[in-house]
C-alpha cells in the first residue's frame, strides 16, 4: 500500500467538503472492505492522496420509519439492517438481501452505502497491478472492454454498453423492487435518485463531491417478498444472478408485483414487463414461468454467459412461487447475524 | 507385535500444536534479522515478448534502494528440466514472469522501485493451448524445442525414466475385447493448492560462495539439491528448513523464488527476504501441469481390460522442473487400477505461455486417471459393468506387477484392498444407489441426485531415500536429526512416537532438531505418501541401531547378552530378571550415543483409496451440491488416529475433489492473465458448506516396517474427483468430461442454455 492522506470527517458537510477539495482523489472510508482491495491492487490509475473516513459522522447509521417512509442510514452495517426488526417486519427482502452479503464478518464491517457504492467485480477490471500491470478498460476510460471476446461467464446479459460489468450489490438489487431512493448529499445539496437509476454502465450517477447518505424506502403492501441469490458458494461470493421480488397477492390473485434482477446488468433491472403480465393473474407456475420468460426476453447473452439467462429464469419462477432458490442460491446463510 | 504400544494407535497431542494455535510457531515471514531487506519483483504484462530495452537508472537512485537487477546483470543461473530456463531472460514468457528485482529496506521502497523501471517490449505471439502449441507454426517458447515438445527425460530416475506404459500385443488386446471405446478428456483446470502460507526465502550471500537459505519448504535436502544445480554445486549452500505453513506437495520446486533471493543477496551483500503476495502466489507460482488423453479402451464383458492405447499430453506452462517425473509416476499409478496386459500409452510434454508447472500433490497419477477415467467409463457404460466392480477387479492384486518410474518391473507384495471398498461401498449403500450408468439414484422435480466412485492408489508410499540420525544422551533423552519440516501433516510428531515405542522412552523426553540441511542427513521429505513408511523406517532403524548401541555398551556392565537385555523409561534390564537393572547413566555420563538409520526405495508396496461420492444437481440452474463422501482405506496401523482423520477430510480442497466441482484457474485466452488470483474469485470451500465425509479405514498387516503401516496422505485427495464427474453424469443422464461440473457446462450439457458457445475446454 502507499501513502495517502487520512481525514477524520465528523459531519456530512465535511466529508463532502473534503471530497471536493480533493476533486476527485479522495476516497470515502466506512466500512473499506472494498476499499482495501483498491489500495492493495491499485488496479486504477493514480492512488488515492487522501482516504477519508466517515465512520464518525454521528447519527449516519439510523434506521427508522417517519410519514411512510422507512430511511437507513449509509452508515448502518449490514448485520444491522439483517438484524432489524422493522425491517424484518416491512421489507424481508432487504433483510435477506443484507445477510446474503460475504461472511458474518465482513457483515459486522461493511456498510450499506458501501455494498451500494462498491466497484464491480470484472477480473479484467481488477486485475492486480503488481501481476504484469492494471488492465486498461472501457470503465477506465482507457481501452475496450476485453469482456465481449474474453471470458464473460460473469457479465451483463442485459444492459451492457461500452462495460459489461455488473452490479455486485445484494441490497441494490431488494431495494430496487422497493422503489427505494438513495439521498445523496453534494456541494449543492441533497437529491434523491432512485435505486433502479443510480448505476450507469460505466459507474454510477454520484457526481464529484457527493456521497450517499441514506436510503428512503417507501412503506407499501407488498407482503410477498423474497431475495435469492445464486452463487458458486454461499458465504464470501458474489452472486451469479440474483432476483428480488414484491408482490400482494389478495385470494390468490396478484395484485401487484415488482421483480428486480441483480448480477446481470450495470444496475438492477426491474421486470417491467413482467410486473404487468401478473398484475390481475393467479401465482401458477404457468404464470411464473411467463413471468420469467417476460422478464428475460430483452436478454442479449455473450459468448459465454448465457447460462445466466437459465438461472434467472429459474429464479424469478421460484421467487415468485415462493419456492427455495435452490442450491447455493437461498438468501446465503441469514439468519446468522441475528 | 504382542505388547501393547504406548503411543502408536494413540490420540497424542502433536508436539507443535499449541504453538501453532497460539501463533508462537516462527514461520518465514515471521523471521527478523540485522540489515534484513526486501526483494520484489518485477513481472511482465506480456505472455510472450523480448525485452528490447529497459532502464532501471531511476529506480537505483531512489533512497533504500540496494540492489536492481535485470536479464542483463544476473549470472547464467537455469533451471527447470532441462535446465533451460534462466532466472531473468531477454525474453519473457507468460504474464507475470520476472523482468526485474529489486532489493530494498523496506518493502514499500521496493515496490516503489519497480515502479520506476521503464521497459520496452517487443511483443511476441503467444500461445496458451497445449493443441495450439503442437501444430506447425506456432510460436516457439524456446527456440531449442521444436513443436513446443519439451524432452521426456528426468535424469534422477535413470535412463528408463517411464515417459509411457508399453507392453504385450495391443491390437491382438483390441481383438479380445467385447467392446472398444475411443475418447478425449482433459483434467485442464488447473486446479491450485493454494497452501495458506504464500511462498517465501530469505537468502544470505556471503563471499566467497557461502549461501545460507531459510526457505517455506517441504523438503529442505530437495530443495538444496534443486537450487545447488540452478546456482552451482560450488556454491556452499545450506538450506534451512523451517515450520511450513501448508504445501501440498507444492513448495518443493521454489528454486526460482530462492534464485532471486540469492542474486539480490549477492549484489547487495545483505540476507533479503522474499514473500510472495497472495496474488502473486495464485497468479504466478508454480501450477498442476495439464492433462488431456485421447485414449481407445477394449474390455471384457467380465471388466476385463485387454488393452489401451493413446496419447497423454500434459501441458507444462512455461517450463518445469518436475513434470517428467509426474509422467514417470503417473504412468506407473494407472497399471495399479488398471490390470491389463496390452498398453501403447505415450506422453508429449508441451509448454506454453502459462505459469510454469510444479509439483502438486496427486503428482501426475491424479492428472493421468482425472483424464483417463471418463473414458474407460464409456466402455464400463457399453456393458453396463458396476464401476465399483469394476475397480475391485482391476486394482493391483498380490503377485501383479507393474513398470514403475524408473522403467523397472516391480512385483507388488501388498495387500488385497478389496476388503475395504467393500466395506466403503456397504457404508455409502452403493448397492441401493448406483441404478446404472447415466441414471439418477433419485429425482425430485428439478432436483437429481447421482452416484460415482474412484480410486487411486501409489507405489510412492516407499519411493527414494531417506536418513536419520539419533542420539542417545544417557540422561534419557533421545533426539532425531531429519530434515523434514513439518508442513501440517503432523508427521514429525509422528516419528517421535515411533521412536518412544522403539526406544521405551516418554514422548516428552524425545526431540527432533530443525530441518536444517548442515546437521541432518539427507531425506527426500514428505513428498506422495511416503511419510510413514519411507521416513518412518529411517527414523526407526535409526533409533534401533542407537538402541543396540545402548544395550551394547549395557551387557557387559549387567554381565548379561545384547539380546537378553531390553530398555524401558530410561532403565535396561535383563528381561529375564528386570531386577538386574542400570539406568542409561551407567554407560557414562559423557558418553553419546548416534543411531544412524537409512531407507531405500522400495516400489513394491501401494497405498489405495476409494472414494465414493453423491451429488444432487439442480437441472434448472446448474449447480451441483455434493452431499457426502465416504472415503475407504487401508492404512496398515494407524499411527495417529487425528492426523489420518484430517488427511481423509482434507480430500475436498487443495485441488482434490473440488478441482471436479468448482476450483479452477481461469487463464484469459486473449491476454495471458490469470482472471481470478485471489481467494474471492477463485472459488474455495469454506467451512459452511462441508458435506457429510465418511472415513473406513481398515488397519491390516502391511508388510512396511515394524508398525506395520503406510501412509495414504496424498491420496485422499485424488480418487475425487473422477467419481465426482461419474456421479454428475449419472444424475442428468448425460456425459461430462471436463472439469469442473460448473453451473454453466451442466446447463449446457442439459441444453439449456441459448446463444453463444457454451461449456467446452477450459
């Protein structure tokens, strides 16, 4: 690791000015699970000057519920949002979501705004630059991205352009189906930007200076919730593909649904699509299997993931079916953090 | 052996244990010395290039910088086999090879060091894929091998070195067989061991040509001999061995990492220390060769194999040290699980632009059988033959013979081991589950399960030489000089329990000294299985000749014959009368006495496994869940009841029957790098997802020495994965021949995956 500068901010308004001032080489610090890898690997270009720690910024890690909006903070960790029992009551696929996440360990570190904010996970991306250099690439704004005629067996199958890295958050991908929104805090300001349309293809739509300081989440009634995520292990693994799904089904009819899919596109996608086709219908698994087969229609697979589609499939059948994901795939080990 | 032992059989805490979970143990990182400095290195961003230029003024100038070295500064030191391979080159040949050293005081100065040397390349075409590498044309990774073929010889194994099986009459074999089958398969993965504790040295030159090496090693004697033939016998070279931590039969062949280490110790005149990065250790390191067989197969009705023939390309990377000798040794392994008269197997050694290849354990026995088995399956398969039956009928029998590595013919003298499949397969109810070839024992909805078995058995139990001091102080205490380091195995608790029973003495009053190569005899170290037999009777035949040397020297004082006289907590006694009796001391306080002990090879003994496994396959999304393992052995008696139980449950990981499931080292074809050096991405087993593991272990008379044992370490790991890939086929009713069973070949297998090129060759 090199040298850098280290802040201590204690309030928002420091952080951000602190990240403006450094315009753009500073990096945030609140759990560093992710950040680590960056400073060990230096896998972009130029290193940080200065590492700003957040973790002092009193009050960034509440979670609570006002007028019909429940918030979390940037700063709570994810066996806090596992372990809360107002999320467990309003929106279980968040909570699932957030144990799905690494270990118990890494859990007890790393925060929500982190897992929201994390690098992708593309092995051309992250390549270690002490192995024969950094890797050059489409999202460093210094090369194509080697993905499309290289190994792709973990890349987008929807959405991709220019990069076809994708989101490795769990939370993104529950939050996404809750029609969450992320406050983002700025020299400007705060602005809200939905969870579905905070990741771009090459990043996300955080500007210089800002950083996420909470999640609004809208309380509804969608009671039939489930997050499941299939991965190669279950504890300490990205997901493969992972689903999210929201629904209220009233005497066995849906009356309304939200499907988000998460590990195959720069963002979570919502199901458009498929949402509407089972607004009105009875949960079968002829209409899941619709459903799945709608919400993956736009998939445009490469040379090597189109294994991806199947399992998507597969899981947005079983998650609206309320069925096991099936291998390693059920929520990861939930349940251990409480 | 009437007497009942005191150790031997016996739960006794290893000797280094509360030290290891106490972290007290000092393994190479931990080591501190004066004027210490650190090397790194360089490495190349190409596959293959020729460095045209390289400037490395900026980074001597840097403060605490003591040593830079190039292609251009170092001496002509080679290894490899044949020693072709310079430790830094004019031209570099995979991603990651050395470029540059640099030696500084402290590791961040280093680093930044490397950062301050400009290269120029020029580009060469490479080539990754060894069927690539053979075709005319392709680009040559040393000029002096033509068609990328690397020479077979490995000249510590003779002029006969095995580089194939060739015997009998294979076309009049094809002739009686009831049925033939011809198939390719490759165990290509290249699965990683990946032992916790990275790879390290430190070197200290001093001159005139005295080099001290503390080096992570399995065998330390090795070690010297490897590195001494690199730097030059001249050279008064010590090795000195230290706690491993994990090895796996890989941290034999470090002589590259050692090399730098004394080329930066040399010009800088100060001991340097070199520790690899984790990704350094997966992305740059030494790697299981690759294996892929074309092979024809005839049979008998009866399981009866009447000949093979075919062509066995292993894939070395770069360059090698061992990989003729894996050949040589695996060639010999699959005559004991395959009895047959006629054979027509060669071998072709094809290097590429890869990582070099190493030892591994499973060392070319489990890269032959992961690639041969699939397809003596498919004639198993054509006559609907019972695989355990099969394999019961074919394993080596009393009387068998084989060509082992050094080309000689041995007969085997061993056990039966039909005795404890049988007893694995009524633990596992093999009979209720194997509903024949490619049928799932059961299916629920998407969800089917599958059965498979393996094995795998070595001659290595009693390969090379191995040699022990012991001496005997007449206070009653007893220490053993061996330069075997311990490397997680627990064995060199285990000699000392062999030398108690030997001895009578108290555990607590027999040591063992440092491995250090400058006060104990040579010993090849724990390398296949060959820990308790090889070493063991070394270290016993040592503490016998110091226990006769005792008694002698007793007999006369107790007016009594050597042979009427036996020893016991420090005490001799006439074993008639045990009242005429004298303790140790009454030999002479100032007197020592040395046992010396020496094993030589001995092919004619065999270990064996047989694993049998089940999986559950979810066909809609391609995952396979193992869900138990029963591993079935005879280990003669057993030693140390906890240290073979953590062998057996170690048959998952360290590229054992996970290198079937899901351990891989993915190789981007297009650039040259490894995609998933890191403990994330390439996918390891954690505790939270251990299946149900069985161990039978049968506790026969092995005729080995006094205790009766052999060891079956190495093994465990290889008859896995084999029996993964038959169990997974089984349950979806199709075939799979590569490794691993990933999510997205199932699919494809099943059909299931629309679009592009799927599964296939890694």
């Amino acid at each position: 690791m090199r040298n850098f500068e280290h802040l201590q901010a204690t309030s928002i308004a420091g952080a951000v000015a602190a990240l403006t001032r450094f315009g753009g080489k500073a990096r945030l610090n609140a759990g560093g699970t992710d950040l680590f890898g960056l400073l060990k690997d230096q896998y972009l270009p130029g290193f940080p000057d200065s590492i700003i720690n957040i973790k002092g910024i009193q009050g960034l890690d509440a979670i609570g519920e006002e007028r019909g909006t429940v918030t979390v903070g940037a700063l709570a960790k994810l066996s806090e949002l596992s372990r809360s029992h107002l999320l467990a009551e309003r929106f279980p696929a968040l909570v699932q979501a957030a144990g799905a996440v690494a270990s118990p360990q890494i859990r007890n570190v790393a925060t929500v705004g982190g897992n929201l904010c994390q690098d992708v996970r593309c092995a051309y991306y992250r390549y270690p630059s002490h192995v024969g250099g950094a890797i050059g690439c489409a999202r460093k704004g210094n090369g194509p991205c080697l993905a499309v005629r290289g190994d792709n067996r973990y890349h987008a199958v929807l959405g991709g352009r220019k990069c076809y890295a994708v989101c490795p958050s769990d939370t993104a991908v529950a939050l996404a189906a809750l029609d969450a929104s992320l406050v983002v805090a700025g020299p400007e300001g705060e602005r809200r930007i939905g969870v579905a349309e905070f990741y771009t293809p090459l990043g996300n739509r955080l500007e210089r200076g800002e950083m996420v300081v909470r999640i609004e989440i809208p309380t509804s009634s969608l009671p039939h919730q489930r997050f499941a995520k299939f991965a190669l292990r279950r504890p300490i693994d990205f997901a493969i593909v992972s689903v999210a799904v929201a629904a209220s089904v009233t005497d066995g009819v849906c009356t309304e649904a939200r499907i988000a899919l998460g590990a195959v596109a720069p963002g979570p996608v919502r199901a458009g699509e498929a949402e509407s086709f089972l607004r009105g219908k009875r949960l079968t698994p002829e209409h899941a299997t619709r459903a799945a087969e709608l919400a993956l229609s736009g998939a445009k697979p490469l040379s090597r993931n189109g294994y991806k589609v199947a399992i998507a499939k597969t899981l947005v059948k079983r998650a609206l079916l309320g069925e096991a994901a099936g291998g390693a795939g059920e929520y990861a080990d939930v349940g251990l953090d409480r | 052996m009437a007497k009942e032992y005191r150790y031997i059989g016996k739960k006794v805490p290893r000797r280094d244990a509360v030290d290891i979970v106490t972290g007290a143990v000092n393994y190479l990182d931990d080591l501190r010395m004066a004027k210490l400095l650190y090397g790194k290195v360089l490495r190349s961003p190409h596959p293959h290039a020729l460095i045209k230029n390289i400037d490395k003024s900026r980074a001597e100038k840097l403060e605490g910088v003591k040593a830079v070295l190039t292609w251009e500064d170092v001496p002509d030191w080679r290894g490899g086999t044949p020693g072709m391979t310079r430790i830094l080159d004019r031209k570099v040949r995979f991603v990651g090879d050395a470029v540059a050293l640099v030696a500084a005081t402290t590791e961040e100065i280093a680093l930044a060091a490397l950062r301050l040397i400009d290269v120029e390349y020029e580009v060469l075409p490479a080539v990754l894929d060894i069927e690539e590498a053979i075709k005319p044309g392709a680009p040559l990774v040393y000029d002096e091998f033509e068609g990328n073929i690397v020479p077979p010889e490995f000249p510590l194994f003779g002029p006969g070195c095995l580089t194939g099986v060739s015997m009998g009459d294979v076309a009049q074999g094809f002739d009686e067989a009831d049925v033939v089958v011809e198939g390719t398969c490759g165990y290509q993965n290249l699965p990683n061991a990946i032992p916790p504790e990275p790879p390290g040295v430190i070197a200290l030159w001093e001159e005139p040509q005295r080099v001290t090496i503390w080096a992570s090693t399995q065998a330390p004697a090795v070690d010297r001999m490897i590195l001494a033939g690199v730097i030059g016998w001249e050279v008064d070279l010590k090795v000195l061995g230290h706690p491993v931590g994990g090895s796996f039969g890989t941290k034999i062949v470090v002589w590259q990492l050692e090399s730098f280490a004394c080329a930066l110790s040399k010009a800088s005149g100060m001991p340097v220390k070199m520790v690899l990065s984790k990704e350094e250790h997966l992305a740059t390191f030494v790697l299981r060769p690759e294996s892929r067989m074309n092979a024809k197969v005839g049979m008998k009705r009866d399981g009866t194999v009447t000949a093979v023939s075919g062509t066995w390309l292993v894939g070395t990377g770069n360059h090698s040290t061992t990989t003729q000798a894996q050949i040589a040794v695996g060639c010999g392994e699959i005559q004991l699980m395959t009895r047959c008269r006629n054979w027509d197997l060669k071998s072709a050694i094809v290097c590429t632009n890869r990582n070099a290849s190493g030892s591994v354990r499973g060392f070319g026995g489990q890269e032959l059988k992961c690639a041969f088995v699939p397809i003596l399956c498919l004639a198993m398969e054509k006559l609907g033959i019972d695989p355990l039956d099969f394999i019961k009928k074919n394993f080596i029998k009393p009387g068998d013979g084989y060509f082992w590595r050094d080309g000689s013919w041995y007969q085997y003298r061993g056990i039966d081991y039909s005795p404890a499949m049988d007893q694995g397969a009524e633990r596992f109810g093999w009979r209720d589950k194997w509903r024949g070839w490619l049928r799932p024992s059961s299916v629920n909805g998407p969800l089917r399960r599958g059965v498979g078995v393996g094995v795998h058995g070595n001659a290595d139990i009693g390969e090379d030489v191995s040699e022990a001091y012991l001496r005997l102080t007449t206070d009653g205490t007893a220490t053993l000089f061996s330069c075997v380091t311990e490397h997680g195995t627990g064995q060199r608790s285990n000699y000392l329990k062999m030398i108690a029973e030997v001895l009578g003495l108290p555990l607590e009053k027999i040591s063992i000294s440092p491995s250090d190569s400058t006060i104990t005899p040579f010993d090849f170290g724990p390398v296949g299985s060959r820990g308790t037999y090889a070493i063991g009777s070394a270290a016993i035949a040592a503490a016998e000749d110091a226990r006769r040397k005792l008694l002698e020297l007793a007999a006369p004082l107790l007016d009594a014959g050597v042979e009427d006289l036996d020893t016991e907590d420090g005490m001799i006694f006439v074993k008639a009368d045990p009242d005429r009796c004298l303790p140790w001391i009454a030999v002479g306080h100032d007197r020592t006495i040395l046992g010396y002990g020496r094993f030589e090879p001995d092919f004619t003994l065999a270990n064996c496994m047989t694993t049998f496994v089940e999986v559950e396959v979810d066909t809609e999304t391609g995952k396979v869940t193992l869900l138990e393992v029963v591993n079935a052995t005879d280990a003669g008696k057993i030693i140390d009841p906890p240290g073979l139980e953590g062998q057996l449950n170690g048959c998952l990981g360290a590229a054992g029957i996970d290198s079937a499931l899901f351990e891989e080292t993915i190789v981007d074809r297009g650039t040259g790098r490894i995609l998933n050096a890191n403990l994330l991405d390439y996918k390891w087993r954690t505790f939270a997802e251990l299946p149900v593991i069985k161990n039978v272990v049968l506790e026969s008379a092995i005729s080995s020495h006094r205790f009766r044992a052999v060891g079956v370490g190495e093994v465990s790991t290889a008859a896995g994965p084999t029996a993964i890939l038959m169990a997974v086929s089984n349950a979806i009713g199709v075939w799979l021949v590569e490794y691993p069973v990933t999510p997205e070949r199932v699919l494809a297998a099943l059909n299931r995956v629309a679009g592009g090129p799927q599964g296939g060759a890694a």
